[in-house]
C-alpha cells in the first residue's frame, strides 16, 4: 500500500506498461488508443503533481496583484461598484494572509517528515542500544502509540483502494486531520 500519489502513480504506470497493455488486443484499437491516453494523464500527473502547490500558489499571488489594479482603476462606480470592491478587498487581505502562511513548500514539508522519521528512529534505536529497561519500555509504548495514530490515518488515506474488509470502522481522513 503506497500512500505518496507520486509512488501510487509510478505503480499504476508499471502495471499498465508490464501487464494491461500487453493483454489488449492489438486489434482493438479504440481499447489501445484509451489505455493509452491514460498513461499519457498518468504520466502528465506525475509530472504536475510536484507543482501543483506552486502554480495553485502563483495563481494566487497573480489574483492578489490583478485584484490591486482592479481597486485601483475600477474608481468610483456606483453602489454595486462600491460592495464589489469592498467585499473584493477583504477577499484580496484573506489571501494575502494565507499566502503568507504558505511559504513553506509542500515537499519541505514532506523533507522534514523524512527527516524526522530518520531522527526518531535513531533515537529509537540508541535507547534499544544503551538505555535502560525502564526507558525502553517508556519508547516502546510511546512508538507503539504514534504509530497505531499514524496507522489509522495511512488506512483512511488509501480507504478508497478497497483493502479495508470493514471500510465504516475507518474515520474519513478529513475528521483526523484535523
């Protein structure tokens, strides 16, 4: 079970490639044109899928300049004018404001969960090395806990690929977001 999109992709690719393809009939050419075009959006997703954060969050800051020289120009119209702008210039803050929030890129963010990971696990593995029981016992219950957390969410994230024989025993991802 992978739970990256840019792995799931990758898998889904390879099958498609090794052993969908190959078992369409080569006379069915309307068959062969769609497994291949979904390859190709398979492929063109793989690619875009790293810069989705970044041209979601360019739109944005280009929305935010657009919505400037709209204030700037629009003058003063009449009283629809005069809400548009004024709900327009809420809006425009609102954005700005999350724009600001989101300066960290998505795959910083994916980085130090790797890192993280790394670092944890060392010290995991340092307490199992030299520590005392009583400490080893206090990471094993820690571990233990964060990844049955961790676990649950993993299981809500792919629920949609069918591997979960009671799929309602599940929270939807969004509830344990949070």
């Amino acid at each position: 079970m992978q739970t990256r999109p840019d792995l799931q992709i990758k898998s889904i690719l390879k099958a498609m490639t090794d052993v969908v393809l190959p078992a369409v009939d080569p006379d069915n050419k309307l068959a062969q044109e769609q497994a291949r075009l979904c390859m190709g959006l398979l492929g063109l997703m793989a690619r875009q899928l790293p810069l989705q954060f970044r041209f979601d969050c360019d739109e944005l800051a280009r929305l935010s300049a657009y919505s400037a020289e709209l204030q700037r120009i629009a003058g003063d119209g009449g009283a629809q004018t005069r809400a548009a702008i004024t709900s327009l210039e809420k809006t425009a803050a609102e954005a700005s404001a999350l724009l600001e929030r989101a300066k960290a890129a998505p795959v910083e963010i994916e980085m130090a969960v790797r890192s993280m990971r790394e670092a944890t696990g060392s010290v995991i593995s340092s307490v199992f090395r030299d520590g005392d029981a009583a400490a080893q016992d206090r990471v094993q219950k820690a571990t233990l806990a964060m990844s049955k957390e961790q676990l649950l969410r993993e299981r809500a994230w792919v629920i949609t690929q069918g591997w979960e024989p009671d799929p309602k025993s599940v929270p939807p991802i969004e509830e344990l977001l949070g």
